[in-house]
C-alpha cells in the first residue's frame, strides 16, 4: 500500500476543525423546544441522527464517516438544558468535555443519572431510553457525544416527548424528518 502524502495545507483545509468556528444548530431535534431542552447541535463528523435535514447549519463539519458520527452539545452553565428522553438503534457514548452534566435513563419508568465530570466516558446500551443535561459549569458547557454503526438509524423518543413537542408546534414525521404543525 502506497502511504498517501498530506501536506499541512491540504491538512488544515480538509481534515482539522477548530472549536471556535462551530457554530450549529438550535432546531435539530423534536425536543428543542421543550424548557429545559434548549442547546445548540453541532455534527462534526457525520449526521448523526439528526432530524431536521435541511438546516445548513448541521451540515457536519468534516463530512461522513463510517461507522460513526461525532457530535457537540453546547449548554449555558447549570441550565439543566440537554436532550430529553430518546432511544437509539445503535450503542451511544458521551464524554463532557467542560462542565459537569448528569446522564439520564429508565429504568422501568424509573428516571436513573449519574454524574459526570470532563473527561469521564459513559456508553448508554442499545434500547435503553437516555438523556443528559447540563447540571454545572462556569462557562458554556460542552457534552461530546458519540453514536455507532454505520448506519444510526434515526431517533425513537419517548411518548411524552412526543405530546410536548407537539405544544411547541413540532412533530417527526414517519420518515423521522422535523416538521412544523400548529402547536396544540
């Protein structure tokens, strides 16, 4: 196998992302805008699951990947802000990479968390209802979150997000793609 050459510039234009140039998404999920919901979504690499397609501002920073996508989660400091309670066809792992956020699940009908500091690594397993959210931090808070498999799938919420989010005026449709609908 020949070693490919990749000079610095080629490096710097096609494969780094700087942290101050990701600016995202506030509208990419159905739970968005749910108090205690709000963030802003940022696909560094991939789509992730994301459900609204058309937003050019999650357009995924370094193109697809296979196997995964990378994404950021930003939250003001102690908001309690971050995703409300969904599931994933694949495994999902998150590491906090500036202040401390707990990570939510059911177990049952019982809500379960525990928290993390920066750096700490949680994999949620397939199947299971997860969340996460910003519980402290001095500065902007920042979650990495990482989904698996080659192909994501897209996001099953749980019912009472569902009925909430119609309040605000939003729904998934059965192809999992955000749609506007007059809010109940």
């Amino acid at each position: 196998m020949d070693t490919p050459k990749v000079s610095v510039s080629e490096m710097e234009s096609k494969h780094v992302v700087r942290y101050a140039d990701c600016n995202g998404s506030d509208l990419a999920y159905l739970d968005q805008r749910i108090p205690g919901h709000e963030r802003e979504i940022v696909n560094v690499i991939g789509m992730n699951v994301t459900e609204n397609m058309d937003d050019p501002d999650l357009v995924p920073k370094l193109g697809n990947a296979h196997g995964f996508s990378l994404v950021y989660n930003k939250a003001h400091p102690g908001s309690g802000s971050g995703p409300a309670f969904h599931v994933h066809q694949t495994e999902e792992i998150f590491v906090p990479m500036k202040g401390t956020w707990e990570v939510v699940w059911l177990e049952g009908d019982e809500a379960r968390a525990i928290a993390l500091e920066p750096l700490d690594v949680v994999s949620v397993p397939t199947g299971v209802y997860r969340g996460f959210r910003c519980v402290s931090g001095e500065d902007d808070a920042l979650m990495l979150a990482i989904v698996g498999g080659p192909n994501a799938g897209k996001i099953s919420w749980h019912p009472s997000v569902i009925d909430r989010a119609r309040e605000t005026g939003l729904k998934v449709d059965d192809e999992g793609n955000l749609k506007e609908v007059p809010a109940d």
